[in-house]
C-alpha cells in the first residue's frame, strides 16, 4: 500500500486522475505515455534515497537489552522553555549500559517513586523574581527552592505557572 493511502485511507490523485469520480475524460497520449514512463524511475530514485539514509542509520543503530538489577546511565540534555519536573517519559535510547569499574564507589540513591513511577519533587520558597524580556513582550519569572529525595535544587519557572500551582507561596 502506498503511504498516501496508509495515511489518508483512500487513493492518491495523481495529474491523470485529477477527475470527478463518475466523470471520464480522455488525457492526452502523451502525457499518460510521459508519466508511464515516469514512474520507474521515480521509484528507482525513491529507492537509492532510501538506501543511502538507511546506510547512514545502521551503523550507528545498536540494540540495547538490559537484565534486572544492571547498573545505567541516563542522558539527560535540558531543554529550553520545558519544565524540569513535569517530563516523567523518557525513551530507551537515553540509556548507556554502566561497565563496572572497580575503582568506581557507587553509592545509589533511594528514590521512593509513585506507583506510576514519578516521584514528587516538594517547592520550599520562592528564592528570587526576575522580568525575561522577550521582543515584545515581559514574562515575570521565579527562582524556585525544590527539595528532591536528598537534595536541593533551583529553577527558573514562569510566575503565572508557580502562581497557579502553588498560590499559598505568594501569599505573603
């Protein structure tokens, strides 16, 4: 089945179909022979593209398994604009098999996570306000204390958000 069709669930209109269902037109000679003759090699090419991407794919595709109890690491990049707390999904790509080295001293945290495997990061003060000028406009922004599992961390998160969330901080 062609994409198209997978997509869209019906036929695609190509220039010689371009006509109402019931309606039968006779194209020029031409122009069918033209796109007959046309078709092949856009296959051909669409094949060769393929090809190359795939080859430029495989050698970087590995498959990753990873037996209960094994040791990993997570890659983690920040992103701008996203909030550091509220992403609890994260892709098996993002995991590096941890080699055990002797001289490495492991001591793992105890996370106590929820049963749908997030845990809760406590908001303890509003630490600082700042304005973010954008081109046009002023969007007020708030350095915020977190307290996670052992540690303790800041942001920077949007006022109107923390204000909606957590109003009984900015009651004072």
């Amino acid at each position: 089945m062609a994409p198209y069709e997978e997509l869209y669930d019906r036929k695609c209109r190509s220039p010689l179909c371009w006509t109402e269902v019931r309606e039968a037109k006779l194209h020029d000679v031409y122009l069918v022979q033209y796109t007959s003759e046309m078709i092949p090699l856009i296959r051909e090419w669409l094949k060769i593209a393929f090809n190359r991407q795939k080859s430029y794919v495989d050698p970087r595709r590995k498959d990753v398994e990873f037996a209960v109890g094994e040791y990993v690491f997570l890659t983690v990049s920040p992103m701008k604009g996203v909030m550091r707390f509220g992403k609890k999904v994260f892709h098996i790509s993002m995991l590096r098999k941890y080699v055990p080295n002797p001289s490495h001293v492991l001591q793992p945290d105890v996370v106590e996570l929820n049963e749908n495997l997030t845990f809760e990061e406590q908001l303890i003060a509003i630490v600082d306000y700042q304005m973010r000028q954008l081109r046009s406009k002023q969007i007020p922004m708030v350095k915020a204390l977190w307290r996670g599992q052992l540690v303790e961390e800041c942001t920077r998160e949007s006022e109107r958000d923390m204000r909606s969330k957590h109003p009984y901080l900015f009651n004072m």
